[in-house]
C-alpha cells in the first residue's frame, strides 16, 4: 500500500509486486504489495505541495508534532516489533529494540532540532542575519536490515527541520513500512508531509534522480549508492550515502581476552549479521590466536538459528533468498582461498528445512587480501586475523576500501584510546562503548557521505540563508 498526501492506495501493479513472505517461514504470506513507478510522481507533487507550509511552521510545533510520533510509536512497539521480525527474520527481542529505539529517537529529534534552530545564529556574523532553513522535499530510501529504525533516522530529523518526506522502503520489508507510517499517520502528520510509495529499485531510481527532491538518504549497498550518485550528476541535491563497512574489532595484547572476543562475536552475528557496523574481522596477537578461537567457538555456539519468534532464538534467518545465497557464496570463496572453517559452514544448518538460515560461520588464518577480509558479506560470517604489533593492527584494521566502524579492546583505556585515533572509521568503540544517540554516526572513504544522529546529524536536513543589512 501507499500513503500518498493523507490518503491510503492500492495500485493496479503496472511495475511489479511482490508477495512479502516471512525469511523463517515461507509459507506464511504477510501480504501483497503491488507498486507503480508513477506513484513516485504523484508522492514527490504532494510533498512539493506540502513542503512551503510544513516549513513555514514555528520549530515548536514541529518539535511538538515530532514528540506525537514518539508516543504512537511507543504504543504501538510490540506491533512494530512483530511486523520486523516477520518481515525480515530478526529474533522478536531484536526487533522489540529497533522499535524501542525508533520512539527514544523522537525526544531526541524533538529536543536536539529545537536546540539547533532556536539558538542560530552564532555570533560574530556581523551585519548578517542568518538563519538555518528546510533543504525541501527528501527522499528517504530505506534498507532492509533495520527497516523501521534507519528510516525512522533519516524521517523524523527531516520533519522536524522543516522538510517533507517521501519514503520508499526496501521491497524485502514492506509489511513492516505500512505498520510504520501508519503510526505517522495516527499521530497527525500533516497532509503531503509524509509519503510512503512501495517499490524495487526502479522506483528508487526514479526517486533519487528526480529534479523535484532536493535530498536523498540512502542506506544500503556501495553499489546501489554509487549509482544513486551517478544519477544525480549535473544537479546539485544534498546527498547522504551510508554504503557499509568491513569493521575490525581489535583485541589488543593487554585486554580481557574472555570478554573482547565474546562481544566481539556477538556483535558480528547481531541481527544475523545482517549490520554495517557490525565487527567483522577481528585482529588478535598472532602468539594468542589459539585463545582467541577456543572462546569464539564457545561464544558462537550460543548463537544456534531458530524460529524469530521464539524467545531463545539468537540467530535468525537472513531477510532473503538472494541474501542467504550471496552469504553462501562468501563462505566458500573463503574455504577455496584457504582460510579454516573454526565453525559453521555454507551447508543449511541442522533441523531448519525451511526459511533462508546460515550457520554461524567463524575463518581463521585469514589474510588481509582475501575476499572474506575485503568485501562486505552482511551475514553471520566472522574473520580472525592474526597480527604482530599495535602498528599491524593499525595497518590491518585501515587496509580497506570502507571506514565505518570498529572497535578496540585493551586493559588499559589511555592505550586503546591512542589505537582508536588511528584507525580510519567515522566511530570507534573503546572497550565495548555504549552507543551515543547524541555522537553522529557515518563513515569514511567508501563507506560513504554525511552523517546522522545528534546536532551534525541535523545539519545534514537544512541550509543557511544570510539576510544581509
């Protein structure tokens, strides 16, 4: 379905559909989306339309406006929870966390955007008045690995700066997008302010390279961004790519090797691994190496697949067929290349006939030039690498195409603190650092442009306009 200027819609199906089927059980049919790349046109109009009024609006009401989403949305968590992990797979804990996280990210919004715009301009500008304004109308194009909260991200800073949103979820998750702009809808967005159109990647394309957007967040593949880019030659729209990573975790010598290793683990395999800041390579002494694998086996053996919706499910299945088959395709690249299976492996796990699962999988002797330590593989694939000092790890770790993430471990915090500002990443975590929705997330290098979260997050939805006196 679409939600296009207020109203609710089924097309006729003229660009394709798709029959949304859960990863875990693909007999159980969550509906069918049928899509039409003129709705695009017809949801870029309506926020066009929408976009002088929404704008000219006091930041009070937006903030206020914002805050009515966060509570529709903390109603509504088990909803949403239910409808991701059915979408995509994830474990019903899992999901119950990107729904909490999706309505925490109101008050933020709320308070961080009337913070930012009330007290601009700064300063010493002279005889300048300046002032923040709404980029426009943006288009938010969502990816299927977190299909609620990273749209949910991008959704609520543009709205509450000031601009009209239209969004297009990934065609693996549209079930879920529905539940989630009808939570929009409910709490009273304006007409036009929000618009939602299903789709693949033709109607991406016709979204992304539209002379009407003045904006597009993506969050996806380097492929996909790179073409996003490339359709948007000659013009001049702001343009937010998040296109992944191949994060290392680095076990430094003096760090608690029980504990490094075994959140080191878990966070590769979180969601299935299934995350572009998921750690997956992780970088240990050469001379420990031994130790390191006798507790990522252990760790990993926590983490067997089962049905999402069971409460002792820690791994689920990857979100689709063509998901589950390029997984497979890296784990055997790595075999051939001469890495050793520790765990896992491409055959389907035990007792799950059904369902799109992949074993757990953990290589060592990994070697830095081997496809599973340079490609992103997005699935529960970890790699050990083995190093010989600070200097190789650092070197190891800033050997990649992508700079999104990592982590590193150490007994002491003032050491891992000088390894961590070496390492080319838009975040680093020092020893298991809890996630700040106030630090700005986004990468280096490949991993893409701009940022989200906290005060440069929100400068990324507006524009400085200076009246000169």
């Amino acid at each position: 379905m679409d939600f296009i200027a207020g109203s609710w819609s089924e097309t006729d199906a003229p660009d394709g559909a798709i029959e949304d089927r859960s990863p875990a059980d693909l007999s159980m049919l969550l509906g069918r989306f049928p899509w039409a790349i003129g709705q695009a046109e017809r949801a870029i109009q309506a926020a066009r339309e929408a976009q002088p009024g929404f704008g000219a609006l006091p930041q009070q009401n937006r903030a206020r406006l914002v805050r009515r989403v966060g509570a529709i949305l903390k109603e509504r968590e088990e909803q949403l929870a239910n409808a991701i992990a059915l979408d995509v797979g994830k474990p019903l804990w899992e999901a119950r966390l990107e729904a909490q996280a999706c309505a925490a990210k109101a008050a933020i919004t709320a308070d961080e955007g009337l913070k930012l715009v009330s007290t601009f301009p700064a300063a010493g500008q002279g005889a300048a008045e300046c002032r923040f304004r709404p980029l426009g109308v943006l288009a938010v194009l969502g990816p299927f690995n977190f299909p609620v909260h990273l749209p949910n991200g991008h959704i609520l800073p543009a709205l509450a700066c000031g601009n009209t949103v239209v969004f297009k979820p990934s065609e693996i998750a549209p079930h879920a997008a529905v539940v989630y702009g009808r939570c929009l809808e409910e709490a009273g967005v304006p007409r036009g302010a929000f618009n939602l159109v299903q789709g693949g990647a033709a109607a991406g394309a016709a979204l992304s390279a539209h002379r009407g957007v003045d904006g597009v967040l993506f969050t996806g593949s380097w492929s996909v961004g790179q073409a996003i880019a490339k359709a948007n030659l000659g013009q001049t729209k702001m343009l937010a790519l998040e296109m992944g990573g191949k994060n290392a975790a680095l076990v430094l010598a003096d760090a608690d090797f029980d504990k490094a290793v075994s959140v080191s683990v878990s966070n590769a395999f979180l969601n299935a691994g299934q995350t572009c800041s998921a750690w997956t390579r992780m970088l240990v002494p050469r001379k420990r190496q031994d130790q390191v694998l006798e507790i990522a086996k252990r760790s990993a053996a926590k983490f067997k697949p089962g049905d999402p919706r069971s409460p002792e499910t820690r791994l689920g299945p990857l979100a689709s067929a063509q998901q589950r088959e390029r997984v497979r395709k890296y784990i055997r690249a790595g075999v051939e290349q001469g890495a050793q299976l520790v765990t896992g492996g491409p055959e389907a796990p035990a007792g799950l006939p059904k369902g799109y699962y992949v074993q757990p999988t953990i290589f060592a002797g990994v070697k830095p030039e081997m496809t599973i330590a340079r490609e992103e593989i997005f699935g529960p694939v970890l790699s050990v690498l083995p190093y010989e000092d600070d200097d190789d790890a650092v070197r190891i770790a800033n050997d990649s195409m992508y700079g999104l993430a990592g982590g590193v471990w150490s007994g002491d915090p003032a050491h891992a603190e000088r390894v961590a500002r070496r390492l080319r990443t838009g975040q680093v975590d020092i020893n298991g650092g809890r996630f700040n929705p106030l630090a700005p997330f986004g990468g280096f290098k490949q991993s893409g442009r701009g940022r989200e979260l906290g005060k440069f997050g929100l400068e990324e939805f507006l524009e400085v306009k200076s009246l000169q006196f």
